[in-house]
C-alpha cells in the first residue's frame, strides 16, 4: 500500500525549530499530535472534497473514471 501523506516527529520538529527556534519535548510533541489527529477527524470529507474537485478539473472529463 502507497501512502498518500505521512507526517513524522520529524516533520513536527522542523516546523518547531522555525516557529520557536528549537525541538519540541515530549509532553509539547504530543499536544500537537492530538491537535493533528483532531485536524484530520474528518479525512473522509476532505478526499470527497478533493474528488469534487478531480471531476471538475477539465483534463478529466472524457477519462474512464469520468461520469
């Protein structure tokens, strides 16, 4: 199975040292996990949503997945 995104402490780290100018610990990496995890409760929607808008894109009419 491919993954499409994969967010990794070390994604989190790197934004931490541009935003605060160092690595966050445990217990500050965590809060943000929760507020990631909260951020993509609703990961249905947002690939229906980006569908949406692959059906709308021109290059896609006239496919096989097109209706």
């Amino acid at each position: 199975m491919k993954h499409m995104f994969l967010l990794c402490d070390e994604d989190a780290q790197i934004i931490a040292r541009e935003r605060f100018g160092r690595d966050l610990d445990e217990e500050e990496l965590e809060f943000v996990k929760k507020g990631v995890e909260w951020g993509l409760d609703c990961w249905e929607e947002v690939l229906g949503y980006a569908m949406d808008n692959l059906e709308e894109a021109e290059w896609f009419k006239g496919s096989r997945l097109s209706k």
